[in-house]
C-alpha cells in the first residue's frame, strides 16, 4: 500500500508515464520507444498543467470578483478536482480502489463487456471519491468498495458508448475517455441533440470557431475569441483596463497553447496505442479495443476551450438561479471544459447546442453537490485536508456533483428520497437514451456499408 502511495503521490505527469512505459514494454515495444512515448505523454500532461495553471491563477480571482461584483450571496466554496482528489487519496478506501477498478476491468474485457484497457491510473480517484462517500454516507467499507466495483464498470461503459465521439468528432483513433467528468456527463447531452434535431428552424441553429472564422476572417480565429472572451470577463469582474487586456491575453494564450500540448500527449501516445490494438486484435479474434484515458486529450478541440470560457460567466449564473443551491463555483471554474467537452463532440462542434446541453449539465451538477456538502466537509475532515481560516464546509462540481456518485448514495442511505427519484430519473432516462441512441446510429451505420 506504502508504494502504491507512493506512486500516486508522484502525480500523473509522473505516474502516468511509468504506467505507459511498462504497458509499451508488455505490449513488446522496444525500450527505446517505449520509453520516448512515457516522455512525451509527461511532457504533454505538465503542458496541460501549466495551461489549466494559468486558467486558474487567473480565471479563478475574476469569477470571484465577478460574484461578490454582482452580490452573489453562496457560502460553501467549490474547492474543484485540485482539492478534491487530494482529500480522495488520504482516505483509506483509496489505495485498494486501484487493485478494485484494475480488476473490474480485466474481468470486463476477459468477459468482453468492454472493450476499453485503461491505462490512466490517476483518474480511478474518482471511482475512489464514490467508494469514499459511500464509505462515510453509510459507515461500510464493503459498500464503499462496492460503490468502487459499480463506479468502474460503469465508467468503462461510458468508454465503450462514447467511443464514436473520441473517434468521429475529435479524431483520437482508438482512444476511448471512460472516466471524469467528460464521460458521466456526456449522457445529458445525448436526448438533447436527438431533441434539438426535430425542432424546426432550431436545428438548423450552428455556431462554432470555424464559422465564425469564415463570417469576420481574423476576428474569428481561436485566439481572437480568447482574447474577446477574457476581456469580457475582465469586464464583468470590474478589473481596471490593463488587468482586463491582460486576462484577454492570458485566455488567448490557452486557446492556442492547449491544442499544442495536447499534440505532445497523442505523439506519445500513438505508437502504443497502435501496438495495443494490433496484440489485443490478435489475441481476440479481430475485435477491436480502445486505450482509456484522461478527458484532458479532449481539451485541444478548440470548441471545448470556446465552451470552458463561455462557461465560467454562465456557471456562476446557473449558480445563482439553482433552488436553494448553497455553492459558490471556483475551484472547477478553470476546468469547467471538462464538463462539456463530450457535449462539444456530440453536438460535433455546434457552441449553440452546447450552451443548451452545457446549461442542464452545470445545473445539474450544482443541484447535486449542494446537496453532498455535509458528506464532502467530512471527507476533507477525515483526509486531514488544510482548508482555509473561517472555511468550516466545502463542496466541489468535480465529483461533488457527480450523479452516479449521488445515486448509489442516496440508494443505500435512502436519506433524500425526493431528490434520488428525481434525479435518479432523469439521469438514469439519459442514459438508457445514449445507449439506444448510439446502437440505432450503429445500425444506420452498417446498413450503408451494405
């Protein structure tokens, strides 16, 4: 346990790297390789680090200074996945989460009830965080580890169902995403498209970088619209002209540097996920697999980074306007691209459908995680976290807000039996909807190769 602890302490631009080392030398890549490749994904992951760094330090304060401008009145601070995966890890369900989720996998594939290998280690926080809260919820470590076991073969369905997203949309061949708040959020954004497809003159509605680039030319560009949106929200936070042109800046940076370090992740990444189809296809008679892996690889979509800024405004509005929601955004304001970047797929691209479907996800997950407020203080209690003076609840978005999370807790304490029918129901709806949705598209798909 002490070294898997270890491990996991070294964080993923380190973690993930030696885990796709060894997967690239099990596969039979030479060393050599195999090696370059783990570099080359580290490299890309502190890219991204640095990138969601400079969101953070920056979008943060201005979402803050955006609330208290127009008097948002929320108690309970979003401490994001960068406080909440930490508290994850000091709980004692975490460590054996690993071995659990590693092994719910082998089963699935050996079974073939999947077809995802996953390989990003780091992300099983989140199936730990389920395991965590259902461990305090309920006062079981059986059911928490349960609560593990569901969490993850759940997670790599969802890599199964949106693989034609990570495939079609964001040309990521043979890479599934199966974890995070991409995956569980992605089945909201599903009935969504199917119903904005039969409203007439609204499905006509399409809006996105590259049309906006053809209507005004360089004002169009990626870049330019980071610039507008960061002064934007520069504005709206009050900050004084020069703060404001360099926040404009600053957003006009991430939306051209996060495809950048995202191609760093994929260079290292292609030459193993090639090898692990070729061995696995052989070893299973042709059928094809998928390499699981972090939601960050969505993130050089530029429509993602349009739709993570659009949002960090309109999450604090949908904030605002949730039924006794106690949830002040921050700590996720900078990572909100996570959220929406399988809705930005699924809508392939269209920024007008994903404001619908992005507003029902982030209100959703703040109707949620104002509810796992008492359970997410005592996680951060029990892990020893250091909150800050005056801090005596926290919440997260990230997790916090997760329904999968929020079902099996409510399933097993049977303490809010209200808000388990209700969004139990419309949860559990989307998904049936996603799993029937891709199936039919399946179908239309192989008629036309006939």
């Amino acid at each position: 346990m002490e070294f898997i602890k270890y491990i996991l302490d070294l964080g993923p631009s380190v973690m993930l790297p030696i885990v796709i080392f060894l997967f690239a030398i099990l596969l039979g890549q030479k060393p050599g390789r195999a090696f370059r490749s783990g570099v080359m994904i580290g490299i890309g992951f502190i890219g991204i680090g640095l990138v969601i760094g400079l969101m953070l330090d920056n979008l943060g304060p201005a979402a803050q200074a955006m609330a208290q401008r127009f008097g948002v009145q929320l108690s309970v601070v979003d401490v994001g996945w960068p406080g909440s995966s930490p508290m994850t890890w000091a709980t004692p369900i975490a460590t054996i989460a690993i071995p659990i989720a590693v092994a719910v996998n082998i089963i699935m594939l050996v079974l073939g009830l999947t077809r995802v290998v996953n390989v990003d280690i780091w992300n099983i926080w989140h199936m730990a965080f389920t395991g965590a809260i259902l461990h305090i919820a309920t006062g079981s470590f059986a059911i928490g580890i349960v609560g593990v076991i569901i969490h993850a073969a759940f997670a790599y369905k969802l890599g199964d169902w949106f693989a034609p997203i990570t495939e079609k949309y964001f040309g990521l061949e043979g890479i599934a995403v199966p974890h995070g708040t991409s995956a569980y959020c992605g089945p909201i954004a599903v009935p969504i498209e199917w119903l904005l497809n039969r409203i007439p003159g609204v499905k006509k509605i399409n809006f996105n970088s590259e049309k906006i680039s053809e209507r005004f030319g360089v004002l169009g560009e990626p870049m330019i619209i980071g610039l507008i949106l960061g002064i934007i929200i520069g504005f709206l936070a009050g900050y004084e002209f020069k703060i404001t042109l360099q926040l404009g800046m600053q957003m006009a940076a991430v939306m051209i540097l996060m495809p950048k370090v995202v191609k760093c992740i994929m260079e290292g990444l292609i030459p193993v996920s090639e090898a692990a189809r070729e061995l696995l296809s052989k070893k299973f008679n042709g059928k094809k697999f998928y390499i699981g892996l972090d939601p960050a690889v969505l993130l050089g979509e530029p429509e993602v980074v349009s739709a993570s800024l659009l949002f960090v405004p309109l999450t604090i509005i949908i904030a605002v306007i949730v039924p006794g929601n106690k949830v002040l955004p921050f700590g996720d304001l900078a990572t909100i691209g996570f959220f929406v970047a399988m809705a930005v797929g699924i809508h392939k691209g269209n920024l007008f459908r994903t404001l619908i479907s992005g507003f029902a996800i982030m209100f959703m997950t703040i109707w949620i995680s104002t509810q796992t407020i008492g359970l997410h203080t005592i996680l951060a209690e029990q892990s020893g976290a250091k909150l800050a003076d005056g801090v005596t609840k926290v919440a997260s978005l990230d997790q916090g807000g997760s329904p999968i999370t929020y079902i099996l807790t409510q399933l097993f304490k049977l303490e809010n039996i209200s808000g388990l029918l209700v969004i139990g129901s419309i949860y559990i709806f989307c998904v049936v909807f996603t799993v029937l949705y891709f199936k039919k598209l399946k179908q239309q798909e192989g008629s036309k190769t006939i």
